[in-house]
C-alpha cells in the first residue's frame, strides 16, 4: 500500500563522578603519557647526555676515539632522518665495545619508534643494565616494558627511580598509576600514602586515588580524603564542591547539603550551589520551596541570558520532558525568563525548543514565530516552522508560512517542497507540480531532499492520471536517492494499482521490505504486487505478515486481504474482512458493493 511518512554545569570545580564508572583503560591512558613525555628528548639533548662522559677505561686510546666518533655519526643520521645508517653505525659500535650503554640507548629508542618491540626491549634492557644511574635509561626502559604490557617489571624500574631520587615526586606518582595498571590498587594507593608523607595532602592526588577507592569498594575512605582539602582549605569553595558531589553521588545528601549552605555563607550569590540546594527540594518533593528558590535566580538581573538558559538547560535534562507532571515547572520557570527577554530572539528559540520536546507543539509554533517576527532572517526558525506544521497537519497555515519563507530565502529548496506538499494535499495539483519543479532546480546540492521533492512529484503526477510522467519523477528520485525505502514502496505500489511493469514493481517492493524489515504497509505492497501476478497463495502469506505486524486497524490492508481471500475462494472470509475494512474507514460504497454482491467488483 501506499506509505505516509513524516518527511524527514557549568560547575565552578566540576567533580568528574564518571570516574567512578572507568575501567583499568583509563588508567593506562593517562599514565603512559606522563611516562612518554619523560621519556622523551629532543635529538641533540640525547646526544649530548649519552657522550659528555669521561673515557671509558676498559677501551683502548684509539678505540675510545674511534667509538665517541661513531656515536657522533649515528647521531648525525638520526638527525638527517637516515635510520638505517645510524642503526648500521650503533651496531658497528657496538662491534668496538659490546657494553657500550649509549649505543644500546639509541638502538632501543629507533626500535621502539618503529614499533619493533621486541628489539626495543632488547635493547633498552641493556642500557639499564650498562648504566643503571643513568635516569633517561631508566626511563625508556620503563616505557618499552609498559607498551609490552609488563606492568609488574616497570614499577621496579620506577621503585628503583623512586629511591635514587627520592625528592622527584613525579615519579611516585607513575609508579601508582603502573601499580594501578597492574591490577594492584593496595599498592598504588599506599605509593600516595607514602609520597603524602612527604609533601602533604595534594589536591592533583585526589582523583586518582578516589578511582582506586573505588575499585577497593573504600569510597568512605575518599570521603575522609576530600575533607581532608577541605580543612586544610576551609574557604576555598572548590573543595567543598568536590566534598558535595562525591556526597550526593553516594546518596548521602543531607551531609552534601552541609557543604552547600557553608558554600552559600562564604559567596552568597553562587548560582552552582543555589542550584543544588533547590534541586534537591525539588526531589525531596518541596516543590513550592524549589519554584520559590529557582524564581529567585532566574529574576537576577546580574546572571545574563544566557547563564539562566544554562540553568533551565541543566534542569531539562533531569526531567521527562514528555511527562506533564514533570514539565510544568521548568514551563512555568521559562515563561517568567522569556517575560524578562521579551523582546530576545534567543529566549523565544529556546521557550520554543523546550514547548516542542514538551509536545506541546502549538505553543512551541507561536514561540518560533516570535522569534522569527523579532529577526526574520533566522533560516533554521523558519525550518521549525514549516516542520511543526506539517506535525499538526494544518496544511493552510503551511502553505501560507511556506509562501512567505520562498519570499524571504527564495534559493533554499525546503518551502518549496512543503509549498508543493499543501498544494498536493489541497488538491491543487497543478500549482503543486508548477512550486516542486522548481524546488527540484535549487535542490541540486542536497540529494536527499531533491529526491523527496521528485517523489512528491511523481505522487502527484499519478493524482492527476499522467503516469509517464509520475514514472519518470520516481525514476529521478531514485537516481538520486536509490536507497530511500519509501519511494521504492510508493513507486512499485502505483505501478502494482496499474498493473504495469508489475516485475520491476516487485523488485523494488522487496528491496523496500530489505531496508525497512517491519513495515506493515510495505509487506502489504508486495502481496499486492503478487496477487496483480495472480500468485495469491504468496499474496495471502505477504498480507498477514502485514496484518501481524500493526496492519490489522489499516482499511487498505483489510481489504486486500479480503480480495485475496475471495480469490481462494473463501467467500466468507473476505466478506469478513471486507466488513473490517469498511469498520475501519475504508471507502464504504466500494466495499458495500462488495459485501452485498459477495464478489469482486472491478
């Protein structure tokens, strides 16, 4: 059958809770970056930490002039982007002095920038082991085990860092978060533990030992840790946000609230808390406290437009909007900031927006229309419009709005495919085909809209029985949008009424029912096109999966049924469904011949 389709916080110190939900990857993710960034050196530094040494001892004079030289020239091919010279010069350096840790150092660093894991290993294993002391070695050493996955191995690397520099607290930290990585959360933490024996509580520790808390299942423990920022910091309003968040995502609201209120003596304006305080009314079902608490900050002239758009933004989304008893407030709220904002597009687009999600779709049209009377130029309003219409079928108005878009934005291809569509459903076919041609002129580069205009065309094409040119609209809309199931429905189902090219029209049906599997009306189009093949057995099957899949209160569908029914000769049954289809809306003199002749009528 023919198918109808609609055509086409902001918190001042935010407190990420999500990481509560983070898996091990998260670890891994930040920590690598901390350990690369080290690990890396620019050409020349490397170059120079790896040859101002003195003489190595265990080489003769010559040999120790010879290898410092070769040093020089890999690293002067490194530089020159030639790898392979250099490797050739580090190995052959290497041929000199076998446990020469600088060759090793570079060797390991080319590898591993290939992504030659294993050799990279190989090698930076050597340097460690050749200079131990040196840190950069070290360093690299760590990286290439952490890319191998060999988290255990790594933290020794960096315990050994730890105690040689005891005083670089960059390096405890890696040493955690590899902890971390490994799946060894005690440990991790007790690395935090230790290093704020030394320098204090440290608010960059915080979130990384509040994800550990939480693998551990020991969140009363981050609790103790917040407050701890807190007393070390008792006006700093930040940390009594991050006490108040982590309170409020582990239910224990009535202590969260404590840290708000405090919040609010020391900055009696701040907006984030006022939010929360009445936020949490509203849940606890004050709801005249919460409106009364919220009209107060909304009617702050000092917060701007925009941060109350904020505000209301964020209570949207903490409520279904679809449901009356939950949307009435934030309504209620947005009316009093548009009266504030009366003569401002922008509060009118999002009373509008809001309205629309609220289903509330005449309310949201005279408030895109508002908008649009402040500032007329306002493209994407004006898409609202014309769409809004169209949901609540009132095709007068959208031919009037549509009209007087093309006036205002007339190379924009969209009025005129809703101008044509109230034209089409007004009956004025001439003047519909006349307003889509020309939109299928402007639609050029927009191929998804070009072939609804060119379906369009087609369907009214067939309304007005000149069918050559329906077929070849429905042609154009296919070549530009060759996958659009609706139009492979609507065209096959006009050539299956016709009863012309039925094989092209089942080919296109069964590639409808291919992109859209549970569309009841395209099951309907296919067993229709079988049973104008006169394969009525096959059309029986296709029409009840119709039926079965929400088609059964469809008057088109009934009947045909009842057609195909009386086609295998049970005259009882399609007399049954033919009485359903006339129940339903179907053409009722059509039918009533039906019934009363208890045949076919042609």
């Amino acid at each position: 059958m023919m198918y109808k389709q609609k055509h086409f916080y902001y918190i001042l110190f935010p407190l990420c809770i999500c990481f509560l939900l983070m898996g091990n990857n998260s670890f891994a993710q930040i920590d690598k970056s901390k350990i690369k960034k080290k690990s890396k050196q620019s050409k020349e530094e490397s170059a120079k930490a790896n040859l101002d040494k003195k003489p190595m001892a265990r080489l003769s004079s010559e040999d120790q002039q010879r290898v410092e030289k070769m040093l020089y020239e890999g690293m002067l091919a490194i530089i020159k982007n030639n790898g392979k010279v250099a490797e050739e010069t580090f190995l052959n350096c290497l041929k000199i002095d076998p446990k020469n840790d600088a060759a090793f150092y570079q060797l390991a660093k080319m590898h591993f920038g290939s992504k030659n894991q294993e050799k990279a290993l190989e090698y930076a294993r050597k340097a460690s082991e050749a200079a131990p002391s040196n840190k950069w070695y070290q360093l690299l050493y760590a990286e290439v085990l952490m890319e191998d996955v060999r988290y255990e191995e790594a933290a020794k690397v960096y315990q050994n860092l730890t105690k040689t520099y005891p005083n670089n607290h960059e390096y405890y930290i890696d040493l955690a978060s590899i902890y971390a990585q490994a799946g060894k959360f005690e440990q991790a933490l007790k690395v935090y533990e230790d290093l704020e024996q030394k320098v204090g509580i440290v608010e960059q520790f915080f979130f990384p030992k509040l994800r550990l808390y939480d693998r551990l299942g020991r969140m009363d423990d981050a609790v103790e840790d917040v407050q701890k920022l807190v007393d070390k910091n008792p006006t700093d309003i930040r940390y009594r946000f991050m006490a108040a968040e982590l309170l409020m995502s582990l239910q224990r609201n009535e202590e969260a609230m404590v840290h708000y209120e405090k919040i609010l003596e020391i900055d009696p304006e701040n907006t984030e808390a006022k939010l929360k305080v009445a936020d949490t009314l509203r849940k606890e079902g004050n709801d005249e406290e919460y409106l009364a608490e919220m009209k107060k900050m909304l009617a702050n002239s000092e917060a701007g437009l925009d941060r109350k758009i904020e505000i209301l933004k964020q209570y949207a989304q903490s409520i279904d909007l679809k449901n009356p008893a939950e949307n009435q407030h934030i309504i209620q709220l947005t009316e009093g900031v548009v009266k504030q904002y009366n003569d401002n597009a922008t509060a009118h687009t999002f009373y509008g927006n809001l309205l629309f999600n609220c289903n509330k779709k005449r309310e949201a049209l005279q408030a895109f229309k508002q908008t649009v009377e402040i500032d007329p130029d306002q493209l994407d309003i004006w898409k609202n419009i014309l769409w809004v219409e169209y949901e609540l079928d009132d095709y007068d108005l959208l031919l009037k709005d549509s009209k007087e878009m093309i006036s205002l934005f007339p190379n924009q291809p969209i009025p005129y495919y809703f101008s044509g569509l109230s034209y089409y459903q007004n009956k004025n076919y001439e003047k519909a085909v006349k307003t889509l041609k020309r939109g299928g002129m402007i639609s050029v580069g927009d191929k998804e809209l070009a072939g609804e205009i060119y379906g369009l065309l087609g369907e009214t094409y067939h309304s007005m029985e000149e069918f050559e040119k329906s077929d070849k609209s429905y042609e154009k809309a296919l070549e530009l949008n060759p996958s659009n199931p609706t139009l492979l429905n609507n065209f096959s189902y006009y050539l299956s009424l016709r009863g012309d090219k039925l094989d092209k029209a089942a080919e296109m049906s069964a590639k409808s029912i291919e992109l859209s599997p549970n569309n009841s009306s395209f099951f309907d189009t296919y067993g229709w096109i079988l049973f104008k093949q006169k394969k009525y057995g096959d059309a029986k099957t296709w029409i009840e999966k119709s039926l079965n899949n929400n088609g059964n209160n469809n008057p088109t569908i009934l009947e045909h049924y009842g057609d195909t029914l009386f086609k295998l000769n049970d005259i009882d049954g399609a007399v049954q469904y033919w009485n359903k289809a006339k129940e339903k809306g179907g053409d009722a003199t059509r039918l009533d011949q039906k019934i009363s002749s208890r045949r076919l009528i042609d």
